[in-house]
C-alpha cells in the first residue's frame, strides 16, 4: 500500500476556531467539508489533543475560515504549529473580525468563514469527528482557497535537504510542519510533537 498517495486528496485548509469562557483559539485543519445542502452541514476532523476541540466539545460553536492562496506561512505557525494550551494565539493579530456565533472569523489570508453548530460527534481514535449545521457565513473575496498541495508547493518554505547530523544519525523530517526527528528509525506510533501528524507524514531525508 502506498500511503502517500492520501496526498493526492484534494483538501483545502482552513483556520478552525472557538470561544469557550471568554478565550478564543484556533488551530489549522484541512478536513472540513460539506456533507449535505438541505440543511447545510458540514464536517470538521479535530485531534483530541488540541485545544480548539475540547473547546468545540464544551460549546458547540465553531467558525472554519478559508485560507486563500495568499495565506503566508506565519499564518500556519501561529494557528498550526503552536497550542493555545500554552499561548494566546490571537493576541497581537489584527486579521480577524468578531463574527454572529461569537467566535473570531480570521480575515487575513482567507476568502471567507463559515460558522457551524455541531449536533453529533464521532469519535474516530485520535480525532473527534464533528457533524454541524451551519449557522452563518460569508465571503471576502475571490481569490482562489489554498489546497494542501498548493501549501506544499507554494506556502511552506522548502527545507534545506540535511542527510545526515555530525554524528552520522539520518534526519525524518514531518511533510506537514517541517519539524526533525533524528534517529536510525522513526517509531512507528510516532506523532509530531508540532502539528500532532503520525509517522506516515515523515520522510527519511536523504
Ligand atoms: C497543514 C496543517 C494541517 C493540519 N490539519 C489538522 C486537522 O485536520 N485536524 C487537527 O486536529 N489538527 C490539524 N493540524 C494540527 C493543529 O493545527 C495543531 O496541532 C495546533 O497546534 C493545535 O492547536 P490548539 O491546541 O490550540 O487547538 C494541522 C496542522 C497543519 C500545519
């Protein structure tokens, strides 16, 4: 089996955020989608170690923001590669606007937000599966949503290849953040201690 070819999943990326007891946070997801128009739901898939989704399990409430293709990668370390556990993520950040459930909507390199009511959840092993009806949204511009792909090709800096460190041990280095793990093998239940990805996310660097 090949499991990189879960690459070739055509999923955008967007900024999940919620407000619980007068915090707001947020984390990068790329698995929203709508499952159905009438009424319109949608889905979110969140890692049960971040803190948007405990957030999201107590309240409910969400807003997914559309990254655009003019998202810069400071967008993904603020939101992405950080927890709010241990940082205000939108202290200091100007790109966001109070929208109608309460929650930030970012407005800096998106196209627009749509918040969501979940109404049931799934738990998938690592993730909570979130089922919403949709309670409000709208759009900013027209610029195209980033894909994964193009954030791979186009957002994320390119790594510079490094082998092997001095003491000769090969680099795995995670496809999604970019964090290095050295050592002659990556454990298989490995999670990367930035974006929480598993190991099929890591690439030997050669
Ligand atoms: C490109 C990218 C995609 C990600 N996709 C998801 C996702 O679909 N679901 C998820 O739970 N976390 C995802 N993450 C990881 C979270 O954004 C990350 O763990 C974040 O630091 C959690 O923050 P929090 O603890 O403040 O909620 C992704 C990160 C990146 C950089």
């Amino acid at each position: 089996m090949n499991d990189k070819t879960m690459y070739n999943l055509s999923y955008g990326l967007f900024v999940l955020s919620a407000r619980q007891d007068g915090k707001d946070n947020a984390c990068i997801i790329n698995t929203a989608g709508q499952v159905t128009t009438e009424p319109n739901q949608i889905t979110i898939a969140v890692n049960k170690l971040n803190l948007t989704h405990d957030m999201i399990a107590a309240t409910k409430k969400f807003t997914v923001s559309i990254l655009s293709e003019r998202a810069d990668f400071s967008l993904f370390k603020r939101f992405g590669f950080q927890s709010g556990k241990s940082v205000e993520k939108f202290s200091m950040f100007d790109g966001k606007k109070r929208v109608a459930n309460d929650t930030f909507a970012v407005t800096e390199g998106t196209n627009g937000y749509i918040s969501a009511y979940a109404t049931q959840q799934v738990d998938a092993g690592t993730h909570t599966i979130f089922l919403a009806s949709v309670t409000d949204m709208d759009t900013f511009n027209d610029v195209p949503s980033a894909t994964y792909a193009y954030y791979q090709s186009s957002i994320k800096p390119k790594p510079k290849p490094v082998g092997k460190t001095a003491e000769g041990k090969p680099v795995w280095r995670c496809r999604v953040c970019g964090y290095e793990y050295v050592g002659e093998e990556l454990p298989e239940n490995f999670i990367c201690p930035i974006c929480k990805h598993p190991a099929s996310d890591f690439e030997k660097i050669v």
